[in-house]
C-alpha cells in the first residue's frame, strides 16, 4: 500500500500521482496518535473550529460515547486506537483514502461501525484487506494480488 501512495519506492517501475493528491492514510502500525491526548483532543487537531458536540457526535459512529472521548490515547486498546485513527483520516475526508487492513483489531460493532461510515465516504477508497465481508459490503472494483 504504502508503494501505491507514493510514501515507499516500489521495487521496479514508476508511479506518479498528482502531487495535489490529498491522500488518507491508514496504516496497521498507528504511529499518527499523541499518547498523552485524550480521544477528543486527537479529534480536535484534525479540527480545531468544531465544536465539542459535532465532534462527539462523529467520535459516536466510531463508538466512542459518554466517558470514552476522555480516555487518554495510551490507554487505549489496540482496537481502539484503530477506531480513532480511521474516525480521524474519514473526518478529514480527503478525495483518496488509503486502507492497509482497516479491520485488523476490530470486534464486530466496531467493523460494523467502520463499514457504515465507508459506505457514506463520499471519495475513492483503496484498500487492502482479509476481510471478504468489508470487500463484499464497499468494494465496487476489486484486484487480486
């Protein structure tokens, strides 16, 4: 995936994309999370001008409710932390998004969650999964490598 967004040179030929190309980017290693942020503040540095209520009510669709915007990102559990990450790059909405497995560490609401939420995404997607119910549910074209 990574060879396929320009972010990794591929190992033979070229790729070129449009430089104005504002790609989401999900990965599996979830590296783009601050620690010491609550799940609100994570939601907030994408941003800044909404208000707590909107911003709730997204986290909502990625199951975070009542207390759980005010846990802090370390203590988060890997599903969790996966839930924020694709709330964060779908809030942001930019034209491609990039999925490299964005059902890994997720239980059933929350894959159910992340389906409904691609299902309304109004950009292109490209992803990488095992999961033949999301291909099933969102892919309209599929490769298989």
């Amino acid at each position: 995936m990574r060879s396929c967004i320009g972010r990794l040179a591929p190992l033979d030929g070229d790729l070129i994309w449009d430089e104005r190309v504002e790609i989401g980017y999900y990965d599996q290693q979830l590296q783009d999370l601050d620690p010491g942020s609550s799940v609100l503040e994570e939601m907030r540095s994408v941003d800044s001008r909404s208000t707590d209520g909107d911003l709730r009510s997204f986290l909502a669709r990625f199951l975070f409710r009542g207390e759980d915007i005010s846990k802090r990102v370390e203590s988060l559990s890997g599903g969790e932390k996966s839930r924020l990450t694709l709330a964060k790059i779908i809030y942001e909405a930019p034209p491609l998004l990039a999925l490299d497995e964005p059902t890994n560490h997720l239980d059933i609401p929350s894959r159910e969650a992340l389906e409904e939420a691609l299902l309304e995404y109004p950009g292109t997607m490209i992803f990488v999964t095992h999961d033949r119910r999301l291909v099933e549910r969102i892919a309209s074209h599929i490769l298989y490598i």
